[in-house]
C-alpha cells in the first residue's frame, strides 16, 4: 500500500533534499545573473554630458583662438584640472604640485632664476608665465620642445629632474582616490593618461588675464598717465634715425604682447642678443636641429611682466631696468642674431654698427612704467585660479 502510494507521487527524504538544492541553485544562478547585468550596466554606463564654463568670454582685442576638437572647455574638465594642477600627488614623492613653479600671485611663474625640481634640484631654464595661453602658442617651453599644451602638461612630470612621476603609477594612484574617479567620469568618462593632460590643459587655456590697466585703456576706460603714454609709443615703435623716430622696438618682437606669444610655427623664436657667438645656448636648435636656430628661445607673454621677474629664459636678470639696460646698450653679437636686434638703434645709422638702443633714461624708465600698466591685480587674486585645497580647509 505505501509502496503504492510513493510510486504514484510522494517523494523520499534524498528526493526533497535534491528538489531543494535544484531550486536554490536556480535562484543562485538567476541572482549571479542579475548582479553581472547590474554591474554591465553600471560599467557600461555613459557620463554625463559635460558643461560649457558659464563665464566665459574672450576679449575681442586678443584675437581668434582654437581648442582641440578632441578636449573642449567644460566646466567639469576645468575643475578637474584646477584641482590636479595643485596637487602634490603628480610627483613622485608627493612633494610638488605645478603650483610649485607657478604661483598665482606670481602670474604662475616662481620668483626663482631657473625653477627648481625634485630635490631642489636646479633646471635648464626660467618657469614660464601660463597666463593667457588660449590664443597661442602652437610650441611651448623656451626651446620649443612641445607641440601642444596637452604635450606640455605632462612633461614636467615624467622628467626625472622635475617630479619623477610615472604616468602608470599617477593614473592608479588617481583611481584609488575618493574623488577623482567621479571627478574624471564627469569630465572625461575615465581616469588616464590622456585625459590628466586634457584636463590640465583645460585648465592653463582657461588662465585668462584681461583686466590690466591696459586693457582698461583699450576699453576706452581710463587713459595712461602722460609717462606711460609716452613708454607705450616707445614701445610700439621701431626706431629710425633718418626720420628721427625714436623707439623702443619692443613691438617687433612682441606683437601679441598682450596674450601668450605667436601662434604660428616657429614665429617668436629668436636669438636677442644675450650671448656671443662662443657662449651662446642650443635653444630651438635642441629640437630642429638646425645651426641657425642656435641661440633662439621663445619670446614670452609681456602680460603681467612686472612681478614675473627673473627675466629671460635662464633667469639671468632680476629686474626691468637690467633688461632694458641689456637692449640700450649690452647686445651681444653672434651670427644668428635677430636683424630686429641689429638693425634697431635710435643714435647709429649704420645698423651693422649697432650694439643697442642708445635711449636716454628717461625714455628707459617711461617704456618701464608702461610695461607696468600690463599688470593684471585681479588675474593675481582671482579664487577660480586658486587652489581648490584652500578652499576646503577654509
């Protein structure tokens, strides 16, 4: 009768206890399933759309610019890159952030005569000033060396003088740290090398200075004071002893003065007299590799030239009135020197004589009080260029 009974439908203990791992091995299976969707979807997951920066807008007088398609300026991208910008995670030893060479009351440069790298370490050349780097240049460093400023924005820290970091070892470190990750998918979808240069670059395009007294004067704010009127014609002007035109001759090789140099090729790479023939440095030689680039270096920006000081790219001068007291009187000749060098002169006819500008002194201090209107304050100070640390100490 029971053997019946079970054969027709009841189950024996083995019978259920198999049933049981049966279904509990299904609904395992549905879950692991389940869980490798959710995670699918969570990785596969596509970042916000970032956002313009609000704020933006470019001064009419400074030109046309562009931005690479690939790295548009997004508010996200900006931020990102404002907060690596003063980190000291980008070196090897977490010592040194890019704010170390560039200071933001210093119009990011240093205050040093060549900047100074890991382990206090000397470098070849001057920290240049990063201020307006939107319209130009399509080369940086003094000689030259990068193409791009997303190029730029990674040498300092894989150079084994400067911050020793390897990039392999930045990105999993970045990826480890609790805000980045979401900073990066915001901004650019992932942490990588690629876009620690693109948001740093971000960054530096965004370093806008335009509210110097100058560009109040080219606003039709304010007018100069009768000195600086008078320094700003010296500068513009080339001078010409046959029609008795005196100037300073600045303008010839620093035409966009007010931005961050040329934006073309090799233009604004010259040889400006510093050195003889026997002493003069490789510059963009170093990177064409042509003897006649010998002694070229890059013409820097002249905005917020007055507290951007050493001057040149080997710091050789410490204040404005020893560099135009290098242009008035102590040009060195060598065979690559500019013939905007050589030929200007306000006392000399012949231009293969000249060794400088022969200005008087007061034309000297009038072309130094104009440079001086080239001071942006709020550039200096402005809190969106500061570090993002303070703030969140504050």
């Amino acid at each position: 009768m029971s053997k019946g009974f079970l054969a027709q439908g009841s189950f024996t203990t083995t019978e259920k206890r198999q049933n049981i791992k049966m279904k509990l091995g299904i609904a395992g299976l549905c879950l692991a399933i389940f869980i490798a969707l959710l995670s699918a979807f969570w990785i596969s997951r596509s970042p916000p759309v970032p956002t313009a920066i609000a704020d933006f807008k470019a001064p009419f007088v400074f030109g046309r610019f562009s931005i690479p398609e690939d790295n548009p300026l997004t508010e996200e991208a900006f931020q990102l890159g404002r907060r690596l910008f003063y980190d000291p995670m980008l070196s090897g030893d977490n010592s040194m952030s890019c704010a170390t060479c560039h200071q933001q009351e210093r119009a990011f440069t240093d205050g040093q005569p060549v900047a100074l790298g890991h382990g206090g370490k000397e470098l070849a050349f001057n920290s240049m000033s990063l201020a307006n780097l939107l319209w130009g240049p399509r080369r940086f460093f003094w000689d030259g060396r990068s193409p791009t400023l997303e190029h730029q924005a990674l040498q300092p820290l894989i150079n084994p003088d400067e911050m020793q970091q390897p990039l392999d070892e930045l990105v999993r470190e970045l990826k480890s740290a609790p805000e980045y990750p979401e900073m990066f998918w915001k901004a650019y979808g992932e942490v990588s090398e690629e876009n620690v240069a693109r948001a740093l670059a971000t960054f530096m395009r965004m370093l806008i200075s335009a509210n110097s007294k100058y560009d109040r004067y080219l606003r039709g704010e304010l007018r100069l004071s009768p000195q600086e009127e008078h320094g700003r014609k010296l500068f513009m002007a080339h001078p010409d002893v046959k029609v008795s035109l005196r100037g300073g001759n600045c303008i010839d090789c620093h035409s966009q003065f007010v931005t961050a140099g040329f934006s073309d090729g090799w233009d604004g790479f010259i040889n400006n007299g510093l050195d003889a023939e026997q002493n003069l440095g490789r510059g963009l030689e170093a990177v064409t590799g042509d003897i006649l680039d010998r002694g070229k270096f890059k013409t820097p920006t002249l905005r917020n030239i007055a507290v951007t000081g050493p001057y040149m790219h080997d710091g050789r001068f410490a204040t404005l009135s020893e560099v135009l007291t290098h242009y008035n009187s102590g040009i060195q000749f060598s065979d690559t020197l500019s013939p905007l060098i050589l030929e200007a002169d306000n006392t000399v006819v012949d231009p293969i004589a000249a060794h400088g500008l022969g200005l008087a002194p007061k034309e000297v201090d009038a072309i130094i009080a104009f440079l001086h209107t080239l001071t942006d304050e709020a550039f200096l100070t402005e809190p969106k260029f500061s570090s993002p640390f303070e703030e969140e100490t504050q």
